[in-house]
C-alpha cells in the first residue's frame, strides 16, 4: 500500500514527509506549535480565508464528544472534520474484503491495527488535497503513541484538543447514542442530571433528540453495549493517555473539561481556544 508506505517510512524521516505535508501546504497563516493551556495563551484565529490552515487533533474517551465539537469547529474554521471512525465505519459498509474482520474487532472494543488506520486515514488525506483542501481537524487519531510519533513524522500538528469527562457521564452517553440509518447523523437519548460530590460539579445534559424525519429510523451501534463501552475505556485508559503526555510534553496539549453538554460547553470552548467569532460580533455591533 504506496499510502502506508510513505507514511511509515516519513516516520523514519525519509522524503516522504514532503509528500504527505503537501496535503496541508496551502497555508495562509498557521497557529505556533507551542500552544500549551498552562502558561500559554491560544492565539486568536480570525476566519477569513488566507488563515484557515490549522492542523488539529482531538483527544478524548469513547463518547466524549470528540465528533461533535470537532464537526462544529470544522465549520467554524473552514477545515475538513476527518473522524477515522466514520473511515472505519465507511469500510465496514463496503463489503470490502476487511469487512468481516473489522467488524469483530470493533465490536468487541478493540483498537483496530495501526496500518488499517494508517492506510484508511492516508487515503483520505491524499483524496482531499487533490481537492484542494487545505488543514484538517483530526479525530479519533492518534491513540497510540506509535501512531503519534508517526503523525508527528509526517504532519506538523498545531493544537491537540483533550476533552475530560466524568466516566460515569461517559457510560450513560455510550448507551444514549442513536444513529439514523438514512441520513447517519448521531443522537442522543440519554438525559443526564449527575449532582456534585467530593468536591466535583454537578453536570446535566440534555438529551440530543432527532428531527421528527429521523425518529423512527434510529438504530443503536452495535459496540454501544455497556460491556463494550467499557472495554473501549479500559483499552482507552491504558493506550492513550500516554498520547496525552507525548503533546502534553511538547506544549501542543489544550485539556478542556466539559461543564455540561452543547449549550454550555461550546462557547466555553471557543473560549478557551481564543476563537472569537466575528460573524456574531458584527450582529451585536448593528
């Protein structure tokens, strides 16, 4: 797989990582590399055309939203959401010869191999720089650290985005979620109200209803059973936090703590990622 390939051997520090940073190389201005929560302030990312170049990466358990709020920022900033699950869930859904092999995999919770992800997530790199995009926000990749020293090889990577949640939360949202089998958006059922305790907030979250032509044609994802929810934790627990500590020492980590669900959160996070957004600030000046 020439893909796999230039990636694995840019690890190395081949030619390679010319080939594979060309797919982000339409670069306007780019945020610093050294972007850390903790003594550092985030730059500020206007969003006019020339500047929309980030390259991020979004951290966080099964179920923590990493989809969500990285598909908003996507369309915030102008850059492709690239979510190695929907890569994953695309090939399933193919009939393809691997299909039958991920399949028992990611029902059971399990982290697929690092060259399935690597191939899948290189393909759609190279797809959308012969269409001329330009920046991504990566999500759901790396959890391991070879596949971030791997990235780290190939792509400079500006900002690494950890979202942190009650596992409790976690679990009930796992089991919450429902997807449309027409139009594959994500919801929500679960309505979560947790008190504070031992000196811990308390979070609510409202359920994420669908839209009366999705209500009845909602399905539950085979891995959100709550043996699999967590399994995939476990997994998560042992094989990715070092992730966090690999951008975390590199003063690329922005550990973000969900106070509650979309309406509170999100512009908590715009806030903490210094995004302001001009669009709404000229509504308020007229």
């Amino acid at each position: 797989m020439a893909a796999l390939n230039r990636f694995v051997r840019a690890a190395a520090g081949t030619a390679a990582r010319r080939a594979m940073s060309a797919v982000a190389s339409e670069s306007g201005a780019r945020m610093p590399a050294s972007i850390a929560r903790a003594g550092l302030a985030v730059p500020e990312v206007r969003r006019v055309p020339a500047e929309r170049n980030v390259q991020w990466v979004f951290l966080g358990c099964p179920g923590v939203g990493k989809g969500t709020y990285a598909s908003r920022l996507s369309q915030f900033l102008g850059v492709p959401h690239i979510a190695t699950g929907d890569l994953v869930r695309k090939e399933l859904s193919s009939a393809g010869p691997l299909a039958g092999q991920l399949e028992e995999i990611v029902n059971k919770g399990k982290l697929l191999p690092d060259e399935v992800i690597i191939d899948l997530l290189s393909k759609r790199l190279e797809s959308g720089g012969a269409k001329g995009e330009s920046g991504f926000i990566l999500d759901g990749f790396p959890r391991t650290i070879r596949q971030a020293e791997i990235l780290e090889g190939v792509m400079d990577i500006d900002l690494v985005v950890n979202l942190k949640l009650r596992e409790e939360v976690l679990i009930e949202k796992c089991l919450g979620r429902r997807v449309c089998n027409e139009c594959g958006k994500n919801f929500n059922v679960a309505s979560i109200n947790l008190k504070g305790e031992n000196g811990r907030p308390g979070i609510s979250m409202a359920p994420l209803p669908p839209p009366p032509q999705c209500a009845s044609k909602l399905i539950t994802r085979a891995d959100d059973t709550e043996d699999v929810v967590k399994e995939r934790l476990r997994v998560y627990h042992e094989l990715s936090e070092p992730v966090e500590e690999f951008y975390r020492s590199r003063g690329k980590l922005l550990e973000f703590d969900l106070p509650g669900g979309i309406p509170e959160s999100w512009p908590k996070l715009l806030q903490a990622l210094n995004l302001v957004d001009h669009d709404e600030k000229q509504s308020a000046a007229a």
